[in-house]
C-alpha cells in the first residue's frame, strides 16, 4: 500500500513558529507531529511514502531522507527548486495539483492514500482502504463527527455511504450535517482523469462535488480521535490529546534532572537533558521540549515548550507556546494563547495575554494585554 502526504502549507494561522520551520515539523508531545503520522502508516503496512512538499522543502528532506519508519520515502515538490527563489514560490498546487504532480510517482496500479499533513487520528488505514476498495468509487473521504463543521468540508450521506452534497466550510445553518472531510483519502488511480495538469486545484472544491454527482464518492464515518493542527488552539489541543492517550504515562527524557522540591503533575513529558528547578510546577499538559533550563518556582501548564529554552525564576506559562532557544525572563507571565517566537527574548516582569506573538529574535520589554504580533 501506498501513501501520499500533503506537507507543503505554510502554516499561516501558526505564525511565528512556521516563520522558522514547517508546521508538520513542530512537536507534540516532543515528538515532531508527521513523525506521528508516518510511524502509524509504518504500522498499517505501508510501504511506500511520497511527501508533497513545498514551503522550506530542505527541512523535511534533511530530517527524512530515503527512508523512514520502515518505509520509503520520496518527495515531490510543487515547484523545482530552481524555482524555489521566486516571489511566488510559497503558492501551491493545491490537494489537487500536488496529487497530480506526483501521479508518475504513485502510479496507476492500485488505490493509495492522501493525507493532509497536520491531522492527528488513530483510523485503521488498513480498514479505510479495505472499504474503499470494496466499493464502486473513485474517492473514499474518511468522516469524522464534530460539534462545529463551519470550519470543515461537510458531507451529506445515504445510508449505505455513498455522499451525495459535498459543502466546503459552510455556516452552522446551511452544514448539511457534522460529518466533516477528515483530510484522509482513499483514491483508485482514476481520479487522474479528473484532475487538469499544471494549475493549483482544490480537490474539495473542484473534484469532489463532481464526484458526488456522478455517485462515485463514498464516505467511510470512523470513531477514534481525530484533530487537525490549524490554530494555536488546535495545537494545544493536539498536544493535550497525545499526552492523554499516546504516551500513556508520565515521561522523563535521558539525564533529565529534577529538583527534589519540584511538583510535577500528570500528563506531562520532559526531554532529555532537561533541568527543572527547585518548587516549580510543572503540568498538568506540559510538553518540555529536550535542552530546556527551568529556574525555582516556575508555573508550567497545558503549554509547550520548544528545546533549547531557558525560562527564568518565578515565570508563569498557562496555555502558551514557546518556540526554540527563547529566554523568558524572570517573573514573566505568559497565557491565554500567546506564541513567542524561536531565540525571542521576554524581559523580566513582562506579562502577555490574550494571544499576543512575538516575533523570532523579538526583545520584548514591555507588558501586552491585547492581541497582536509584536515584531
């Protein structure tokens, strides 16, 4: 079985961070988050792989060569990197022009997966393909239930599966139910032919609704956790639900030290090399990225923390992300949904709130309660 991967977004919503790396690569649960994804298609016998990259291409290459969880690896850029210095370099092809681009690639011999590259699921692949491959379609859309499908692709199904509405991000009122596109396909090599060459295409908005009409779209509703890492909030989410139900229990990184006077609570994870001062509080939901150097009577919780970070004493962190290599200075209160950026520096006493960002190599002097970016 193969597998494509659709990893070239920039990851706008998650700026600062995707300033300096790809979104695919932030880590959750200290764990960069396509390491998760591919590691579980390692385990659903795939054998094969193809990244769809685009935006810092280098970054995925260097970190996965040839090879990765016991799979192949190959890439296939949206654009040649000869064109990667251009203005317009950063626009993609879409889900649909990235899948037609790597179509020598995948091949016509049999059905293969598509996977948007910033979803969290435990989905049976295997049972997934197995579905699709029994039905007539062209296209199997994995489903998935949620209380809010504005932000989704929504489908409408008769009872043996097949979709027969395809609504992209529609309105509360006008969604024809809550069972969301949940970024996982199963395609059989046909859907070549519906796809036009050399343009971006959005296969939600283009390709499926024609599918639908021609009854060739089927649906496959699956139970499970499912997240996508859109938002800031989205990855707090993501790094909550991972710490719940994939590391199974507390987790203490290699030479990782502890202040005996330290309070850690449950979910958390700390990598290695770590050092956590004396009467500091970590967790619950507190991811501590590996190099990380904690003062005493710091407050760490449902954060993440990127390594190489050093946090001064008496700094409160709730419900922030902290990017690689920042210093954040001592009783310094940081929450509400604030990013600082990698190598940011926030003076002592500084309080941020209300999903401020700092921006990379940000000296940030002052205290901000309102949202903005600080750059």
């Amino acid at each position: 079985m193969e597998a494509m991967i659709l990893a070239g977004g920039i990851g706008t919503r998650l700026r600062p961070l995707s300033c300096t790396r790809p979104k695919m690569l932030f880590p959750v649960a200290n764990r960069p988050l396509l390491d998760w994804t591919l590691e579980k298609l390692g385990k659903n016998k795939v054998k094969k792989t193809i990244l769809a990259i685009n935006y810092m291409a280098d970054a995925f290459i260097k970190r996965y060569g040839e090879k990765a969880h016991r799979m192949k690896i190959f890439y296939s850029r949206d654009l040649d990197p000869a064109e990667e210095s251009l203005q317009f370099s950063q626009e993609s092809l879409g889900t649909g022009g990235s899948i037609k681009k790597a179509e020598k690639l995948i091949g016509h011999n049999e059905p293969f997966l598509v996977l948007n590259g910033d979803i969290l699921t435990n989905i049976s692949y295997v049972e997934f393909v197995r579905k699709h491959k029994a039905s007539s379609s062209i296209a199997t859309i994995a489903l998935h239930e949620v209380e809010d499908p504005s932000r989704y692709g929504v489908v409408e199904l008769t009872d043996k599966g097949r979709i027969v509405r395809f609504v992209e991000k529609p309105s509360r009122e006008e969604a024809p139910s809550n069972l969301v596109n949940a970024g996982i396909y199963a395609l059989s090599p046909e859907i070549f032919e519906y796809i036009p060459k050399g343009r971006r295409v959005s296969i939600e908005h283009e390709i499926f609704p024609k599918l639908a009409e021609e009854g060739k779209l089927q649906g496959h509703i699956f139970q499970g956790y499912w997240t996508d890492i859109g938002e800031p909030s989205d990855y707090l989410k993501a790094n909550r639900l991972l710490l719940d139900l994939e590391t199974r229990k507390e987790k203490l990184g290699k030479n990782a030290t502890l202040d005996s006077e330290s309070e850690i609570r449950k979910p958390y994870i700390i990598g290695e090399n770590a050092a956590v001062g004396g009467k500091t509080k970590i967790g619950p939901y507190a991811a501590i990225g590996e190099d990380v150097i904690i003062g005493k009577g710091v407050r760490i919780e449902n954060s993440i923390i990127f390594p190489r970070t050093a946090i001064s004493d008496f700094a409160s962190i709730k419900g922030a992300i902290i990017g690689e290599a920042a210093i954040i200075g001592r009783y310094a209160k940081i929450e509400g949904g604030c990013i600082v950026g990698d190598n940011a520096i926030i003076q002592d006493n500084v309080t941020l709130t209300q999903g401020v960002s700092v921006c990379p190599s940000k000296h940030v002097t002052g205290s901000d309660l309102t949202t903005k970016c600080l750059m």
